[in-house]
C-alpha cells in the first residue's frame, strides 16, 4: 500500500540521471506495493525542487522522466531526491493526486507519504480558511500545506526536524514520511507512526560503532498556534556512528525506504525506524529523535545497525516469467527453510527459539486466538484443528477486520497468535496492539524481520519463507502453515499421548519438498486445464471439507485475486445449505478429495453434485481408483492428514497462475490490490 523511497547522497558526487535511476530503481523494486501512479522529487538548477509524476507503473514514470528537457549530465555532490509509488485511498490514481504532494506552486515543502490521515478534513478545513488552496483530492496534500503553515507561523525560525516534529503531533492515523524543502537544501526528515521505514547506510570507511543514538532535545518547542515558542536548550549527543576518526566529513549515502528489497542492491547495512522517530539526514549524518519524548517512552535508547540477511538474487524473478511462479516454485525450498535448524526428524523433535521462555504460558492459556488477514487468515483456518487436537486447547481463528469491529472480550489468560507476511497489516496490527492492551500473551508470526508485529509482540516465530514479491501470497503462505504446525508440536512435546502423532506429522513434515516437488511435475497438465476448461469459466466453486476447508478458500482467493474468475471456496458441509442451488452442468466446480477421515462425506457432497449434472475436477490423491475412471482428475501425493493442505493447494495455485496468463492479467500486479495493507 504505497511505497516510499529516498535517496541522499553527501560528498559523493552522482549526476542527475544517477540520482534520478537511483530512485526510479528504488521504486521499481517497491512496485508491489502499488502501481496505480509514482513520482519522484529531485534538486532543479536554480535551488528550487522539481517534481515529476505519473498515472501507472514505474516504467510510465521513468519514461516521462526520459522526455524532460533536463541537463541530465548535471553533477551533484550532495543531494537528496524521494520517491513515492502509489496505491490510491484518496482520490482517484492521476498525475495530480501522485506523490510527492506539494505545499505550493514552489515547491517549498514536498512530503511523500505511505498510510492515511484521518483528521486530513479537519486540517484541510483550517488551512482553507487560511487561505490555502488545495489541488489534489489527498489527505497527503495536507500535510505538506500543515508544514508551510506551520513554517510560517514560526516566522521561519524553526529547524526542520523541529517543524516536522511539530506538524506530526498534529496528525492523526498512520504515516511513514519522507519531507523535503527548498528552506532546507540537502536535508531530508524522514518520520513513521504505524508504517514502516528503514534507512539503509552505505560507506567506504566502516562506521565506528553499528548504533545511532536517539538524540534528546527534551519537551515540544511549538504548536500550529505558536502561543508556546519557549524553546528548551537542546541536548545534542551527535550519533557517536558517524564521527569520524581525523574529524574530517566522509562520503556517505542514505537509502530510505518501505522495504529492505528497496535497499539491498546498495547495501545490507540497515536500521529500522521506530513508530515516533524522527529521522533528520543532513550534512552527511543521521540524527534520530523522537516526536514526544515522556517517562512512558520505553524505546531503546539507540536504534541498531543491522545487517540485512537477503540476497538480490531472492528479489530478482532470475529465470522466471513472474514473481509468482517462481515463488510457486520455490516451495521445496523455503519449506526447508522454514523447518532449518527447528524439526529434528530423527528424534521427531521441534525447537522454535523465538517462543523459547513461553511455551509453558501458551500451554496454560484459556484460548489461542489466531488473528490475520487474507492468505494469512487462511494458513490459521488450515491448523486450527492440530493445534486443538494435540494441545487440547480451544482455538479460533480471526479475521482481523471483523476482529476489530467486533471488539471482543480478550483476558490476560488468552494467547494471540497474530500472522502476517509483512508484519505491517493495518488491521492485523491494530489487533495486536488491543491484545496488547488487555494483557494477552501476543506472538507474532511473520516472515519480515524487523517488522512492527515482529518487533511488539511478546515473542514468535519468523517463518523465513525469503522475499515474497508477488502479490498473491504463495510461498508465504505454505511456510506459515508449517510454522503453525511446528508450533503446535512444539507446544504438545511433553505429552505421551500424542507422541506418535507427532512423529506421524513430523514424518510428513520430512517428506514435505518431494510431495511439493512431485505436484510441481504436473505443472503442464495443470496448464492445458486452465487452457482447455477452466478459462472460459464464468465462475468456478471449490468444494472441500475438514482440513481442507482452508484449501478451498485458500484457492478460491488465488483464482479470483489474479485471474479475475469469481470463485468462492465452499465447506462442503455447507453444501446443500445452499450453495448446492448453483449447481448444474454449467457450474464449474473443483472437489478437493484427498483421503482423510472426511472421505466418506466428500465422496457424499460428491454424489450430490454428480446429481444436479455437475461434473467437478477432483483433485485426488495418486491412484485413488474410485475417481480416476470416472472423473477428471488432479493426482497429488498423499501426506500426514494435516499436512495435505500444504500439497493440495499448489496445484490450485498453479492453476490461478495459467488462468491469470490466459486472461492477460499482469500477474504480479493485479488491478486494484497490493502486497501489503499498511491501512484499515
Ligand atoms: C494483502 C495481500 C495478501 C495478504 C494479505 C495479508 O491482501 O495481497 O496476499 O495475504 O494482504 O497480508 P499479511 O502481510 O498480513 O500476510
């Protein structure tokens, strides 16, 4: 939802064209967040800032970038450029409502802007009296005019982290912000409150300590109003990273972004803003403040430089068409990676280290409530019921929105188990901070280091799945669904009872790449399907029943999110109250009949559809010689009951891919979505 990306670059001289691919790349890896317009703001000729913006992806940008009559050559030894890549919330996607988002005709104060405000109305509303006229339908637009406002009721006095200090405590709803301005050349003020941002730092020499200090320059200085102008004497600890050994300034580069995948080709040397950082870029340093400080601010006192721990090759599509597919066909492996170092198969033992010190809290909990969105939503429906069967514990899965709206009840006995590929939901995090609140245990499981739910729950589990650039979530959501299962083990281990259960599962947890990679081989059956039946479908239903109840939602999402197909994944224990009135020989239908207990009443609903002439693709496993004669089939292997999830939906996946291709959507960018929520 929007991508943010900023570029400063300080006795290092780059040219105006480096600068500007510096950012159109920086954007282009950001893409999935949103592609509907971008736009990016740069230094001009005469200490002004030139704003270029444009309806579509980044490629329509950098195009238009190519046709300004610009001296491109133009060297720059320090500069600060930004960028921005939208997915539209306020106001329709054109040039006008692109970031960046403008306080004037000047161009004083710029500001891209990843999130929402929600008391925009209100702001714009006092501004309009003030004689502010607004020329986008963005709640950012405010934000940027707030800035000038508040600038000039200063009477320009103050510096820009003051001012940005300033116009942030008047927003409400969340933000991450990159700020520039003609008023403050070379300069930069990056903040966050809700969405992510990190800053990576690139140096020939090596910085002398791998922290920045948060400066504290005590109490607030100013209002919009400006009655309190009383400024407090400011107590700079400048961040001990940056001083250099002969006091001589060094060459030094700053990477902003919403994501570390922006960053990674520059450097792997990263920290991670917190919610109320002020981030100020100047003169070669990074000054990190805080937007209140107050005895509740229980931060850490420095914010650590990380290394990063992804590779470019996991965020390039290397030899495949899409992000996706090759996702889809990297299951065998990141599997395995989520399992590293966790399943020890010989003695069918499960160690997750990020719940060590917990597990006995989790085993007494009244409930484990599990809260996420989409695909995320959906790899808690699929082990719900392990997590029941071996821990005995009543276990519910929650749709975050709706988790929210609902406001219920959560007691200090509860666990939360809060999933999320990103880690930066909206919703998801919103429940995760009302959990917070009410004293449950939270444990996050995500596959983003760093991120808000990893960085504020209690403990949890980061399910390593790599980069997930796609928008439909593939890989992620296999390697939550084993996550979840190895924590179900884990949390049983002491129990005698389940012991063969558990070496059951964990067994099927072993066999799990060559199961995945068995149904991968069938990828050109899977193909002609889509090419021969499925693509001309209307509407298709997927039908299935117990564990498999998560499968049928789960591809029923993947269809309908990239292929545009309706598609609704049925219980098949619903069927006949209602659905089954769709049924007839024109209704598409999938069965998903893999052999578990639930056979028998998968072979019912199937009986019941073959009765209203419907005649489903089964997706079966191999050899089921009940099916095969009778029925066009998808054979996969058979898996631990549990686990069967995990294979049967690849072949579900695969198929949404075709069906994708085949309706010319632009896989990895489907009309209307994005990769990560960061709003409600
Ligand atoms: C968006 C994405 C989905 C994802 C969902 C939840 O809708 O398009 O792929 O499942 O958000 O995201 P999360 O990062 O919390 O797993």
């Amino acid at each position: 939802m929007c991508g943010i990306f900023g570029y400063c670059n300080f006795l290092c001289e780059k040219s105006r064209r480096e600068v500007c691919d510096t950012l159109l790349n920086g954007l282009s890896r950001l893409e999935y967040r949103g592609y509907d317009s971008a736009g990016f703001a740069v230094d001009g000729d005469i200490e002004d800032t030139l704003i270029i913006k444009q309806v579509g992806k980044v490629a329509a940008l950098r195009k238009l970038t190519d046709d300004q009559p610009l001296d491109f050559s133009k060297p720059f030894i320090s500069h600060c450029g930004m960028a921005h890549t939208r997915w539209a919330t306020h106001g329709q996607p054109s040039q006008i409502n692109s970031h960046p988002q403008r306080s004037d005709d000047k161009n004083e104060f710029v500001v891209v802007h990843n999130g929402i405000i929600t008391n925009y109305k209100e702001i714009k509303l006092l501004l309009e009296k003030k004689g502010y006229v607004f020329e986008s339908d963005t709640d950012t637009e405010c934000v940027a005019k707030l800035t000038k406002y508040v600038f000039e009721s200063h009477n320009k006095e103050l510096n820009f982290t003051e001012l940005v200090k300033t116009v942030v405590k008047e927003l409400e709803g969340s933000y991450a912000f990159i700020f520039k301005s003609t008023h403050f050349p070379n300069e930069i003020v990056a903040t966050r409150r809700g969405s992510p941002l990190l800053i990576g730092v690139k140096t020939q020499k090596k910085l002398k300590v791998d922290f920045v200090d948060v400066e504290s320059s005590d109490n607030s200085f100013a209002t919009v109003e400006g009655q309190d102008m009383s400024r407090p004497a400011l107590n700079r600890s400048q961040s001990r990273a940056f001083l250099s050994e002969d006091g001589l300034p060094q060459p030094i580069e700053y990477f902003l972004a919403s994501d570390a995948s922006a960053i990674v080709e520059h450097t792997k040397r990263v920290l991670y803003l917190e919610d109320d950082d002020i981030a100020h870029i100047a003169d070669g340093e990074l000054h990190i403040h805080r937007v209140r400080r107050s005895k509740e601010d229980n931060t850490a006192p420095t914010r650590s430089i990380q290394t990063l721990e992804i590779e470019l090759a996991e965020i390039m599509k290397g030899s495949f068409d899409h992000f996706m597919q090759k996702e889809i066909y990297e299951q065998p492996e990141s599997v395995v990676n989520t399992m590293r170092g966790r399943v020890n198969f010989e003695n069918h033992e499960v160690t997750l280290g990020g719940l060590r010190g917990f597990t006995h809290i989790i085993r007494r909990a009244r409930r484990i409530i599990f809260v996420a969105c989409g695909t995320s939503y959906h790899s808690c429906l699929a082990t719900r019921s392990i997590f029941e069967e071996l821990n005995q514990i009543g276990t519910q899965a929650e749709l975050a929105s709706d988790f929210l709206d609902r406001e219920p009840p959560i007691f200090r006995d509860d666990v939360c188990v809060f999933v999320s590929q990103s880690g930066e939901t909206a919703d998801t995090i919103l429940a995760m901070r009302y959990c917070l609140e009410r004293g449950a245990l939270c444990v996050g499981v995500t596959n983003t280091v760093g991120s808000s739910i990893s960085r504020e729950t209690h403990c949890g589990v980061h399910i390593n799945a790599g980069p997930e650039i796609g928008v439909a979530s593939t890989k992620a959501y296999t390697s939550q669904y084993i996550a979840l299962v190895m924590m179900a083990i884990q949390l049983a281990q002491d129990s005698k009872s389940s012991q063969k259960r558990r070496e059951e599962i964990i067994d099927g947890l072993y066999r799990l790449p060559s199961d995945i990679k068995e149904v991968l081989a069938i990828d050109a059956k899977l193909q002609q399907l889509a090419v021969e039946q499925l693509a001309q479908e209307k509407s298709l239903l997927i039908l299935g029943r117990g564990y498999q109840n998560a499968t049928c939602l789960e591809g029923a999402l993947k269809i309908k999110e990239i292929s545009y197909i309706h598609s609704e994944g049925i219980f098949a224990g619903e069927l006949k109250h209602g659905p089954l009135a769709l049924i007839d020989e024109t209704m598409a239908v999938i069965l998903v009949m893999t052999q578990d207990k639930y056979y028998p009443k998968v072979q019912s609903a199937l009986q019941q559809v073959s009765a209203r002439s419907g005649n489903p693709i089964v997706i079966c496993n191999t050899g089921d010689e009940n099916l095969k004669n009778h029925h066009r089939t998808i054979e996969v292997p058979k898996t631990s009951d549990c686990l069967q999830g995990l294979v049967n939906i690849i072949p579900l996946q695969l198929l949404s891919y075709h069906l994708a291709i085949l309706k010319g959507v632009d896989v990895d960018f489907p009309r209307n979505l994005a990769k990560s929520v960061t709003v409600e």
